[in-house]
C-alpha cells in the first residue's frame, strides 16, 4: 500500500469514526430526552408537579412540542381503553 493509498485509508477511517461518535452522540441525547419526559411523567403521577415542572424544564422546545402531543395520544387512548371497559 503506498503512503497515498494510506493517507487516504486513514483519512475514511477518521471520518467514518467521526459520523458514528456523532450518531452515537445523537442516540445518547434522545435517550436522555426520553428518560428525562418519563421522569416527569412519574413526577406528574405522584403528584408532584413542581418537580414535573423542572424535569420538563431540561429538554429543548421541539421535544416539549413532542412531548405535549404524545400525552394528548395517550390520554385519548387511555380514555378509550376505560371506556371500552366500563
């Protein structure tokens, strides 16, 4: 292999590192952002809503946005399930 053809190996290498450290660092951040939104929803369930508040309060606008229409989801369904068994 001549020192091009290492220069240039080495060179995929680096970057193929880099967009997997960077695809891992994206799945870490959402894990955090849905651990996080399950912390506040087991606040919420136990009734302690300033704590709800301040685990709501780490994660970013677009995730609240998410966040918001997921428990609208869940709480229509939750509704249905009661109501299919009553």
């Amino acid at each position: 292999m001549s020192s091009d053809e290492q220069r240039k190996a080495g060179e995929d290498f680096a970057a193929a590192l880099g967009e997997a450290a960077k695809k891992l660092q994206q799945g870490l951040e959402n894990t955090g952002h849905i651990l996080t939104a399950q912390g506040a929803m087991g606040w919420v369930y136990r009734g302690d809503l300033p704590k709800a508040r301040q685990a709501l309060g780490k994660l970013p606008v677009d995730k609240l946005a998410e966040l918001s229409a997921v428990a609208a989801a869940l709480s229509s369904l939750a509704d249905e399930v009661a109501a299919a068994k009553s």
